[in-house]
C-alpha cells in the first residue's frame, strides 16, 4: 500500500494513500502541489482526509474537493469543506478500514487515522517531538501520545 510524500510549503508533506480501490489525500494544506503530483501520476484520489483545522493542513481542501469531487472526512466543521464527520472507531473507505484515533493535546479536536500499521498523526507527533500546545492540556497531550505509543 504505497503512500506518497508530496512536499508542501517549505517544511512539510502532504500524504497521498493509494490503495486498490481508491487513494486519498491526507491534510492538503496546499491544493496546488497535489494537482500536479496526481497529473503527473494520473492518479484520481477518492477522498481527502484531515487530522486537524490548522490552514497548513486544510488550505487546499476546498479546492481539492472541489476540483475531484470527493469527499472531505475529518472530526467536525472546523474543517473547511467536511463532507463527513468521524470520531473515535472504525472507518470503511473504499473497502479498507482505517481505525480514527481522538489525540487531543495540539487541537482540542484532533483526530489520527491508523491504517495497515501507517499512522496519520497530523501534527500530534513528529520525528523528534510532539506539536505545541494549542488547545489542549499537557495532561491530554501525553494521554494522546500514549496511545499512538501503544499502537
Ligand atoms: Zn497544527
């Protein structure tokens, strides 16, 4: 199941999942590099999935849904363009099941997609530490990362 790392911005990467019967775009925060990338690779995404409102994750999403007609998935109205609400449990999307994981700490509403050992963790955990504290307390953050640790 490849996933694709299609730099954005200067620092960044916007995810595309490719999967059997569908790919999707994982927090586009640009809509103008995927564009290319999925010309380039011929490749009509499904759907557009979101860890979190912040612009540098949703800038593109509008435009992206927009353009493919797909569905926008994501915790709630904070994101621009959401189709589809999820929370907490499993998520079928074409025919692959991805379990949604709430991990707030960076947003109070931050939500990480977990699919054939791939996490989508936004802006929850990095390389070499874990986002800032936007919205959420110390407390929920480190109960948060825990649980990816335990994935
Ligand atoms: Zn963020």
């Amino acid at each position: 199941m490849p996933v694709h790392f299609i730099p954005a911005f200067t620092d960044n990467y916007i995810y595309v999942a490719e999967t059997p019967k569908g790919a999707w775009i994982i927090d586009p925060g640009c809509a103008e590099p995927v564009l290319d990338w999925c010309a380039k690779h011929t490749l009509r995404p499904s759907a557009i999935l979101c860890t979190h409102h912040h612009a540098d994750h949703t800038g593109g999403v509008e435009a992206l849904a927009q353009y493919f007609g797909i569905p926008v998935y994501g915790a709630n109205q904070r994101i621009p363009g959401l189709t589809h609400a999820v929370a907490e449990g499993r998520l079928t999307l074409d025919a692959e099941m991805l379990t949604v994981l709430e991990v707030p700490g960076h947003t109070r509403d931050h939500i990480a997609y977990w699919w054939k050992n791939v996490l989508f963790c936004g802006d929850t955990l990095f390389a070499a530490g874990c986002g800032r504290l936007f919205e959420g307390t110390a407390a929920q953050m480190f109960h948060s990362l825990q649980r990816l640790a335990a994935l």
